[in-house]
C-alpha cells in the first residue's frame, strides 16, 4: 500500500517561514506547531480519515486496508492526541482551518470526510463552514452537539460550567491516571477486549490536558443551527440503541440532523460507540455503498487533482 506523510503547511505557516528567513527576523518568529500531521494511503478519490478523542488513525487500520485500493485516504492525527505533540490553546477551530487549507494546497477535488466521535464532530464543521470545498461526508456516532444527546434543551451556555470543571479535573490527571480512565472508559465503548488493549495502548500516549482542552470544545461548541448551511450528502452511522430507551435516543439523534438537505440514518445492532471495530464488515459495506462508484461519494471520478 502506497504511503506518503505530509507535514502540514497553511498560509498562515508559509508566512511564518518566510519571516524566519529574514536576517531581521526574531526568534519569535519561529514556526507555529501544526494542529494535525497527515499521512496519505492509495489512490483514487480523497478521503480524509478523522479519528475521535485522544484516538489515533489507528481506529481506521482495517477500514484503510480495505478501501486504499479504490480511494486516496488521507488519515489526520491530532495534536496531542496518542503521541502527537501538542499545542497551546484552542485545538478544535484550528483544526477546522487548518483542514481547510490543507485540502486547498493540495488541491483535493472535493474530498469525503469521515469521522469517529468527536472527527464526526468536526467533519459536520468543516461541511457547513465551507460547504463548496468538501464532499459527502460519514460521521461514526458523531453529532453536531454532544450534550443534546442528553439534554435536547440545553445550549452551549448551560454546558460552559460543567464542562469548565471536567476540563479541569481531567488536565490535572497524571499519565498513569489518564491511562487508566481512558482504559475503563474504553471498555465501555468497544465490545472486543482485544481492540480495546489495542487502542488503548494507543491512546494513552495522549497529552490529558490537550485532550482536556478538545473536549470542552466539544461540548460547548453548538453546529444544530449551523448544519443547514451543508450541501453534501451526509450518513450517520451508529449503534442501535435499544427498547423504549434507544427510540427517544434515535429521536435526538434525527433532531440534529433534520436541517441537512440531504442526509441519512444507519444504526447497526450489537455495537457500541467504535462501530467501525464492533462490526467491521456492514460497517465498510455501508461506506463502500455511500462513498462508491455511483454512489453518493463519486464527485471526483475524473482524479484527485
């Protein structure tokens, strides 16, 4: 499988490159650190891969195996996410235009997004920021806001308290305490013991208080409204929730969606919130079938380039 690593160079980053080269240039000038690195697998039309929380692209390794063949798949890993160095302040709306400005450098014609969680999160960002620059897009249990899941009422405001203190507790964890959370919480999340001491190992390289930081970010970043303004088809991939419980849940989740012009439901039994590992074969039927020739996803038929 063919494999190119790109190091991520906005507008914004060239400028600073030109600065430093200047005899007068201060040291403050110096590069910014990147908010993602990109690594670059087969050949085809893109797909630009985002993983969730604290997650590497390690979570798409079989889905990668499997499509590299048929798509060019460009898989992100976030800053101070499973060994990735961090960055000072904001990570989610620099990733956001950073993302954009990497599909513009390198000229990708309408690229896919596909995004687990918290990159399904910013894969619904990037399509209604930027609506002409992206194609369909898949989000893997990723809405436009969390909370709403569980409170359909509540707003960025009524979650700014809360998620202040989780930011805070989870920032003042240890390595070893981070590791051990993320592991727990991991059981919880994927039904094989094997994928979850996979990912795990993975993720507990992740920096607490970046991932800290992603995730008051998550939770207190609002896209119902902003959804309206996404062009491209749009499929939610998730686990069926089940009994009288599970309908109001798939409920919420609709109601997060119904503003999309074009956008539909999949909800797989016997999985939990890394549906791409629990059921690894709809799974990739169902991505196969939307982003396939003739398909939802044939908007680059003719290159990438």
């Amino acid at each position: 499988m063919r494999t190119r690593f790109y190091r991520v160079r906005t507008t914004a980053t060239l400028l600073a490159l030109a600065a430093a080269a200047s005899p007068l240039a201060a040291t403050e000038n110096s590069v910014p650190p990147r908010s993602f690195e990109v690594q670059v697998h087969g050949s085809g039309p893109p797909v630009i891969l985002i993983p969730g929380l604290s997650c590497s692209p390690s979570v798409w390794e079989e889905t990668m195996d499997a499509l590299a063949a048929e798509f060019e798949l460009h898989a992100v890993s976030l800053a101070g996410f499973a060994g990735s160095p961090a960055i000072d302040g904001p990570l989610l709306p620099r990733v956001r235009d950073e993302l954009a400005a990497y599909v513009r450098e390198q000229r990708l014609c309408r690229p896919a997004l596909l995004g687990h969680s918290l990159g399904g999160f910013l894969a619904f960002w990037l399509e209604a920021s930027e609506p002409e620059l992206f194609g369909p897009m898949i989000a893997v249990d990723g809405v436009p806001f969390l909370p709403a899941l569980g409170d359909p009422g509540t707003s960025e405001e009524a979650q700014r308290d809360g998620a202040e203190r989780m930011r805070a507790m989870m920032a003042s964890l240890s390595p070893e305490q981070f590791s051990m959370q993320n592991r727990l919480s991991l059981q919880a999340m994927i039904t094989d013991p094997g994928e979850v001491e996979r990912i795990a190992a993975v993720s507990a390289r992740s920096v607490p208080i970046a991932v800290a930081q992603a995730l008051y970010e998550l939770m207190t970043t609002d896209l119902r409204d902003d959804v309206a303004a996404i062009e491209a088809p749009v499929l939610l991939i998730a686990p069926a929730p089940p009994g009288d419980l599970g309908a109001a849940l798939r409920v919420r989740y609709e109601s997060q969606l119904h503003l999309i012009a074009e956008h539909q439901t999949l909800w797989i039994e016997g999985t939990r919130h890394f549906v791409m590992l629990d059921a690894k074969e709809p799974f990739l039927a169902a991505v196969r079938s939307f982003l396939g020739p003739g398909g939802s996803g044939a908007a680059c038929a003719g290159g990438t380039r």
